[in-house]
C-alpha cells in the first residue's frame, strides 16, 4: 500500500473508532433513560391500580 491508501486506512479507523465511541456513549445514555421510563412507568401503573381500586368502592347514582 502506498501512502495514500494508508492515510485513508488511517483516516477510515479513526472515523470508525470515533463512531462507535459516539454509539456506546448513546446506548448508555439510553439504557438510563429506559430504566427512568420503566420506574415512572411502574409508579403511574400503581397508581392507577389505586384509582381503580377507588372507583369499584365508591358508591354508585341511583338510575331512576
């Protein structure tokens, strides 16, 4: 390989490993955003289970 083509190797690699850096850095970030989401989404579900539980007790209008 000449010169040329190993500066483009050089350059590709780089490139690449700057990528994947980039891909790791986002995965993570994402992972802590998905664990956030699936704790709020455990604490509403409760809560819902609660209003849920609320409505069955409360009493009920009399049709006429």
């Amino acid at each position: 390989m000449g010169p040329k083509n190993n500066s483009s190797v050089e350059r590709l690699l780089a490139e690449t490993q700057d990528l994947v850096t980039r891909l790791l850095r986002e995965n993570r970030a994402l992972k802590v955003k998905n664990a956030k989401l699936g704790a709020e989404l455990a604490r509403v579900s409760k809560g819902w289970e609660q209003i849920k539980a609320l409505a069955k007790q409360a009493p009920r209008a009399r049709r006429r």
